[in-house]
C-alpha cells in the first residue's frame, strides 16, 4: 500500500477544488465565500506540506512516477505561499474590474494544483497532466476581463502558442520513450546511452517546450502581449507562481534522466540564458506600459536564472532557486505598487503615469526605488545577492563568458530601471491616487520592501534552507 | 578591541538617517533634520578623531578589526584600518559635515531627504574605506552610486537627468568587471579577506587579467583619461554639496583601491601595467589642464582639474616609490579639502549671482575682499604653492617619479605649470580686472556659516602645508611595509 500521506496537500487541494465548485454552483453570491476559503485552503496545503518538510527523504510513488524530496516541498511551499498572495492582494481590483466571480480562485487553485504536479513529477506523463492541468486554467485566466478585448487577445494568444509548445514537447517526450523505452525519470537516467543522437533531439523538444513556458528567448514572443492584456491580479500570478513550477521541472528534467549528457544539453541552455539576458535588457528600454516593461524584465530575470543552471553544478542549481525566490518577492513588491496606482476606481499602468510620484506618495515611491535598485541588482539590496550566488555559481565552473556577459547587461537593464526611478523623482508631479488601499495590500508591499532592503543582514539564512537540495 | 568602533562608525549615520526619517516637518524650515544631521556627523568626526589618538602608527598591521560571520562558510564581514585608510575615514567625517553646514542656502527643496542621502552617503564612504573583504568594499563601493545617483537628478541643475544616468551607467560598467575579478579571486584563491590574500598572494598566471578587471573600476571612478568625462557632467550639474562630496571623497575611492589593491594583491601585474598608467596619468595631467585653461565655466574648470590632480595621484602611486605613494596619499587629503574648499567657493558667489561663467563675474574683490582672500588662498593651494598642503603631495610625487623614471616626471613638471596657469587665470578673471558687470555690486560677503566652513578648510591647507608630520607619520610604516612586500614578491616571482 502506497503512503497517501506524502500526497496529502494535493489529495487535498483536489477535494476542495471539487467542493467549491459545487458550492458556487449551488450556493448563490457565494464568490466572497469561495474567495475567503480558498484562502484558507492554499494556507493549510502550505502548512500541511510544511509539516512533511521537516524530516523528509527522498520518496517515489505510483510506481515512481511521483517523487517527493526536500526540493519539491521546498518549491511547493513557494508556489503556495505566492498564489496565496497574488490572491490577497488582488480582491480589490477584481471588485473594481467585475471580475470578482466564483471561478476565478477555484482557476487559480486548480492551476496551483497542476503545478504541485509537475514539481513532483518523476515521469514524462505525469509531468505532462500536471503542465497541461495548469496551462488549461491559466489559460482561461488570461482571458479573464472577457469583456476587454486585450484581455481575449491575451488568453487566445498563449493558447494557441502554448499549444504548440505543447504539441513539440510531446513530441519530445516520444522520441525519448521510444529510444529510451520508459518514460520514468530514474529509467530512462539508467538506460542513456550519449552516443545515441536522437535522445539529444528529444531533449531539444522538450527543452523548447519548457523554454517556451518560462518565456526564455527565442521561445517568448508571447510573453509581452499576454502580460499586458490579462488583468494585472493575472499578470502578477503570471510572473510569479508558474515560472518556479517551471523551474523545478527543468531541474528536475536536466539533473535526473539527463545529467549524463550535459554536454549535449549545457550550450543550449547558456544560450538561452544569454539570449534572454541581453535581449530582455535591451527590449525593455522602448516600452512605455509598465506591464510591457515587467514582461521583458522578467524574460532577463529568467536568463538570470538559467545562467545557474548552466552550470551543472549543486551551487547552480541552488543558486537559481535562491535567485527566483528573490525575484518572487521582488515582483510581489512591485505589482504591489503597480495595484496601487488607483483613482477614481481606474488604474494606470503606463510609465508616464507614474511621474512625479514621489511628491505625493513618498512612501510609495521609496519602496519602488528600493525595488527598482534592487531589480536592477544595485548592492546592498537583495538583487544584488541573487546575482552574486548565480555569478558566485557560474564563476565556479569557469564559465567567464556567460559572468561577463550577464554582468554586462546588468548595465543595460540598469538603464530601464533608472528610467523609472528618474521619472518617478525627478519629473513633474501628476494628479493623487487614491490612497485607501486594502490592509493586506499595504502589509505585502512593506514586508517585501523591507525583506529587500534588509537581506544583506543576514543573507545566510535563505542560502541554509536551500542548501539541503541535492539533486546531483 | 572590545568595542567596534569602525561598525559604528558606518552605523552612526545610518542610524541618524533612520531618525530623520520619522521626524516630522512643522515649521517648514526642517530646523530639526539639520540639527540632527550636523549633531550625528560630528559626533562621528570626533569618533574618527578619537581613532585616531588611539591608532598605533609604529605598526603596519591592521588595527580595530572586526570580523563576523556574514554568509556562512563564504564571506566574513571584517573591517579594519591601517595606516593608509584610516586618513581617508579622518577626511570623511571631517567633509561630510562641511557638507551639512553648506546646504543652509544651496538646497531649497526636500532638505530632509537630501540630508538623508548625505548621512547614507556617509556611510557608505566609510565602509568603503574600512572593509578588508573584496565583497564587503565592493558592496559599500557600489552601493554609494544610489544615494549620489538621487543627489544629482534630484537636487541638479538643468541637464541633471543625463548626468545622473552618466555617472550612474559609466560607474556600473566599470564596477562589473571587477565583481567577476572578486569571484574569480574567491575560486582561485579560497577567500576574499584581504589580509588572507596579502599572505597567500595570488597566482601570477592570474594576475594580469585580475588587475585590469580592477583597473577597469577604479580608472573610472578616479577618474582617469579617456573615461573622465562623467566628472564635468557630475559635478556641473550636482548641487554644491554633492559635488563637495565627488570631489574629496568618492574620487578618493579609487586611489585608495588601487593602493590597497591593484598594489597589494596584484604586484606582478602592477609592474607591467606600470607604463600603461604612466601614459594614461601624464596625458591626464597635461590634456585636462590644457582643457581646465579653455573652460567658462568655473564648476567645470575645477572639475578638469581634479582629474589632472588624479592623474598626479595616480603616477605618485605606480612609482612604487616611498615618497610617490606617500605623496599620493597626501595629495588626495590635500586634493579632498582644496577642491571642497573650491567647489564651497563657487557655491557662494553662484548663490548670490546664480551664474557660474566666469565671464560674468571680474573685480569682485573690492566688493567681497574676505571670500577673495579665502579664495585666493585656496587657489594657491590647488596649483601646489610651498606652505600649503598641495605642495607638499605635489612635491613628493615628483620626487618619486624622478627616481622611478625622467621622462615622467618632467612632463608631469610641465603639467605644475599648467596647473598654475589655469587656476591663476581664473582667480585673475573672477576676483581682480575692471568691474563690468554693475549687478556684481550688491553681493554680500561671507555670512557666518560660510566663513565658518571655509576656515575649517583653511586651517587644515595651511597646517599640513606646513607641518605635515602628523599625515606621514601615520602612513610611514604602512607604505613602507607595502612597498616592501611588493618588491619581495616581485623578486620571489
């Protein structure tokens, strides 16, 4: 008999996706309730898996098709606690935009299920449901405001883009099951043979299929037009809770089965991650809509990240967690900000519309610089350790070139992120926004700017919980 | 050492920033910010004074050193002085509350935050100065750019967006290569704490590449020819008290880097990028004084000389030579109070005349005789006259360059002349000739804070100038140690 315990958060989150379906089918008016709840439910499948974290090993299910270990409750607890979030702090602007509707938690809980899937999966079919489960909800989320037309755009867009990668990754998980006759993790890990070419065509697949889903360049043309059009609430979760589920996967994917063929797969990812670094730095300067803008920051972010798993290495890998978990708050911090920007019930979203803020709203203002200096990596905010962990882990492997020319576009983008400091202190005030925000939106964006400000006390705190991850 | 007196003093003022920012505006005339601020900055002079008395100059090692585990097992927060930092914390604290005093007339908007960012900025400067770990320095050296990078766009001039984003991006770009060269050190070698590294050295198959990453950073921070021409922008277009800061102390950052590390860490390479930095400071000495001699602009013609007197800096510091590097040092402690005292200068007559061409200015000196004086004496000292504490750093690094190499040291002579062409010309045109200008009549002398800052800057010029016993002693051994660790892993090598 299995031990249903370990799969407790999701058995969970199932159930109480199906119960509140029903209860918002039978039960009218009920999307405050069904709001509140589903809350409550993502808090206490955190701290369920919390609980499991303590003393865990590394465990497989369902014939090894699920695996549990310290990694994957570390990044299922990030997820958690980021839906949680993005959820809190969007009520507002679901009221004001209409949207405040039933399905709207239950597609992010169930998209939240997905990923607690795919970062627990240990077998190409698996993987496979739990990133289809969450790209069918986010799908429809993108599309959410379906009375705007940018907002239809967006969710059609991704659809029928992310079918596609859909369609090349699962071309890639058969030519790896037909060469390599399983699809579980640890079989195909044993069965490799590097000589044998046509397993580096299916990796490349796959590769293209996950680059495509964290949006790294050449595979993120979709990523500015969906983020602009999807309400903003959607945009947050965009930018937040997918990439890290996407990220556990391609370690996940790049360390189990193929570790041995890393040099089939390394200069693929440098590639993308340089790719994504520059072009991200350099796309970002033109954009005048701050969702735009996020879009392409988040792409260079991303580069960021790959850049650690470049490496094949344990400090890579471990670098790029601490990298995007920073980068979650970072961007928690800045949407925060963004839903900020309010008056008479309409939020602005273009970068003009943030000038001169700092006469009105100096508080505000003073958490954006700090979050902009730290996304633009500026010492001693916590962006700059992020980077440093990730460059610490690429030097390590004496990969100068990737370090340079990462570094170097940490100058470019430091460019686009003065821009909106300059326009924010030195420009000419505009109009008030309004300033009754909801409690739980103040209290993310103070925590996360001040986690920001003060990680440099003691950096070495994120640095130990990560520390347990040994995938190699 | 019990107590850390280095850490608090880089606390200090950040914990006066803290407290100015809860501190609420009544009146509107910010009274409390500027009692506060001035209150925290010299309480912090007198600390670093205190530090002073206490600082045992027959000795080279370093002293006060704090060392605490910062990330584990990686990187330790460790500050310390020896004697060639500890003068630059000493002209810090001692600039930083000029700077305050100065901001009375100068800044009109948002006082409070401009004091905040002068107390941030302090802070900064200090650790800059104080940290014995390549990534804690280059924390504290990058992390200055914010706070100098709001003092310029925010209480600029006109063209204050362009050269914020000047100096912000040319800074960061030098920076960067340096933070790849502090990684590769820590793989290389195992640890970035310098006194470890002072003892390990570094391989010499390294070397090369990890000095030019260094001198990628501070060449521009110096700032050195050709990647001067942030500096005029900078300091054109900074309010008074930031340029202040600019000049005596952030330019300081990168003497002192390549002190402490070019040199240190990195000798062999040192020895063959010698030439390389010989070249680059004699153009620098002679084609900035050639351009300060064509300027209209008062605020820019110092500010062109400050890179001809960074270039004399920077020669004094690769003679490897006693009294060079000794010279050096001097010459920034003297560079750090007579530019100050020039940009303070500037500050005065453009806030009574709201201009700062020289050509709108002439025969002043019957109408303001005691800032003509002041300023007289101040440009005395710039161009390096016998009595003032530019001649003395000027001297000695011609003294070293002889013995290291002729040719250098008579083109850098010639570049003492030119130094003395320029600033005379200025001080003829500004304060003596005919009065034009009839609108030049009604300026008021110095008022009492002016006087007061400008004497605080005085008194030290003329004392070192004339006793600079005090500034040698305290660097002897230290350089002396340094000059011989150098040349011995040279030889070994």
């Amino acid at each position: 008999m299995e031990n249903l315990n370990l799969v407790l958060p999701e058995i969970f989150i199932s159930l109480s996706i199906m119960f509140l379906l029903v209860l918002g089918v039978f039960k009218k008016d009920s999307s405050k309730l069904i709001f509140n709840i589903s809350l409550l439910v993502l808090l206490i499948t955190a701290s369920i898996t919390l609980n499991e974290t303590s003393n865990i090993n590394r465990t497989t299910l369902f014939n090894n098709s699920v695996v549990i270990d310290y990694m994957s409750s570390l990044m299922k607890i990030i997820t958690l606690v980021g839906a949680f979030l993005v959820l809190v702090i969007s009520s507002n602007y679901l009221k004001i935009f209409k949207i405040f509707k039933i399905e709207y938690p239950i597609l992010i809980l169930s998209s939240v299920l997905g990923m607690m899937v795919m970062i627990s999966s240990n077998d190409l079919m698996v993987f496979y449901i739990g990133l289809e489960l969450q790209s069918l909800a986010l799908y429809v989320l993108a599309t959410f405001n379906r009375d705007q037309l940018k907002s239809s755009e967006a969710g059609l867009k991704y659809f029928v883009l992310s079918a596609l990668s859909s369609g090349l990754l699962l071309y890639g998980c058969s030519l790896i099951y037909g060469f390599s006759g399983s699809t579980n993790f640890d079989v195909i890990s044993n069965q490799l043979n590097s000589t044998n070419y046509v397993l580096t065509f299916g990796i490349v697949f796959i590769l293209v299929g996950l680059a495509f889903k964290i949006s790294a360049v050449p595979f993120h043309m979709w990523a500015p037009d969906v983020y602009e059009g999807s309400p903003t609430s959607v945009t947050l979760f965009f930018t937040m809770v997918p990439k890290i589920a996407a990220l556990t996967v391609f370690i996940r994917f790049l360390y189990v089965p193929f570790l041995n063929l890393i040099d089939q797969w390394q200069m693929i990812i440098i590639f993308l991650s340089i790719a994504s670094m520059l072009f991200g730095a350099i796309a970002a300067i033109g954009q005048t809509n701050i969702k735009r803008l996020i879009a392409y920051s988040s792409i260079s972010h991303i580069g960021y990240t790959l850049a650690g798993l470049a490496t094949g290495s344990n400090e890579g890998i471990q670098s790029s967690i601490v990298y995007i978990t920073i980068y979650v708050i970072m961007n928690l911090a800045f949407f925060s900000c963004l839903l900020m920007l309010k008056r008479n019930n309409q939020y602005y979203e273009d970068i003009d519309d943030l000038s001169g803020l700092s006469k009105n709203h100096p508080l505000l203002s003073l958490s954006l610089l700090v979050i902009l200096f730290s996304l633009a990596g500026i010492p001693p905010l916590a962006g700059f350790f992020a980077k440093f962990y990730i460059f610490t882990a690429v030097l390590e492997q004496s990969m100068y070139f990737l370090a340079i020319v990462g570094l170097l576009s940490t100058v470019i983008a430091a460019f686009y992120y003065l821009r909106i400091i300059k326009i924010i202190y030195f420009d000419k005030e505009k109009e008030k926004y309004d300033d009754d925000h909801s409690l739980w939106l103040k209290f993310s964006l103070t925590f996360s700017t001040i986690l920001i400000l003060l990680y440099f006390i003691s950096p070495s705190q994120l640095i130990e919980v990560v520390s347990r991850i040994n995938i190699i | 050492m019990n107590f850390p007196i280095l850490s608090s003093l880089i606390l200090l003022p950040v914990i006066g920033a803290l407290f100015l920012f809860f501190t609420k505006d009544k009146n509107g005339n910010n009274l409390t910010a500027k009692y506060v601020s001035l209150f925290t900055t010299i309480v912090n002079f007198l600390i670093s004074i205190y530090l002073w008395i206490s600082f045992d100059q027959s000795t080279s090692s370093f002293q006060f050193v704090e060392d605490r585990e910062w990330i584990n097992g990686f990187i330790n927060y460790k500050v310390g002085v020896d004697g060639i930092s500890i003068l630059f914390i000493i002209l810090t604290t001692f600039i930083t509350p000029i700077c305050i005093i100065s901001v009375n007339n100068t800044i009109k908007v948002r006082l409070r935050d401009f004091l905040i960012a002068i107390l941030i900025m302090e802070s900064f400067m200090i650790g800059v100065f104080c940290a014995l770990d390549l990534v804690v320095f280059y924390l504290f050296f990058e992390a200055g750019l914010i706070p100098m990078f709001l003092i310029i766009g925010i209480w600029g001039g006109p063209k204050r967006v362009y050269s914020a984003f000047k100096f912000f991006l040319y800074t960061l770009l030098g920076s960067v290569l340096m933070l790849v060269a502090i990684i590769s050190i820590y793989w290389i070698s195992g640890t970035t704490d310098v006194m470890k590294l002072y003892e390990l050295g570094i391989d010499a198959k390294y070397q090369n590449l990890l000095w030019l990453a260094f001198f990628s950073s501070f060449a521009v921070k110096t700032p050195m020819w050709p990647v001067h021409t942030w500096l005029p922008d900078a300091h054109v277009e900074a309010p008074t008290a930031g340029s202040v800061l600019l000049a005596a102390i952030l330019l300081k950052m990168a003497g002192y880097g390549f002190i402490r590390f070019s040199l240190g860490l990195f000798p062999i390479a040192s020895e063959i990028f010698t030439p390389l930095i010989y070249t680059l400071s004699v153009i620098a000495i002679v084609f900035t004084s050639l351009i300060a001699l064509m300027q209209e602009d008062m605020k820019k013609l110092i500010a062109y000389s400050s890179v001809a007197h960074m270039g004399f800096v920077t020669l004094g510091i690769f003679t490897i030579q006693q009294q060079g590097i000794e010279g050096s040092i001097i010459q920034m402690i003297s560079h750090g109070l007579v530019s100050a005292a020039l940009f303070l200068c500037v500050g005065v007559i453009y806030d009574r005349m709201h201009s700062r061409l020289i050509s709108s200015y002439g025969g002043i000196v019957t109408i303001i005789p005691k800032y003509s004086v002041l300023f007289m004496l101040f440009t005395l000292a710039a161009l390096g006259l016998p009595g003032t504490s530019g001649f003395i750093g000027e001297f000695l690094i011609l003294m070293g360059a002889f013995k290291d190499n002729f040719l250098v040291a008579v083109i850098a002579s010639l570049g003492v002349i030119l130094g003395a062409a320029y600033m005379l010309w200025l001080y003829k045109r500004v304060v003596f000739g005919k009065l034009i200008n009839t609108d030049l009549t009604k300026m008021v002398d110095l008022n009492k804070s002016e006087y007061f800052i400008l004497t605080c800057l005085a008194v030290p010029t003329l004392f070192f100038g004339f006793y600079p016993d005090p500034l040698i002693n305290t660097i002897e051994v230290s350089v002396n140690d340094l000059i011989n660790t150098y040349n011995a892993n040279l030889i070994s090598k």
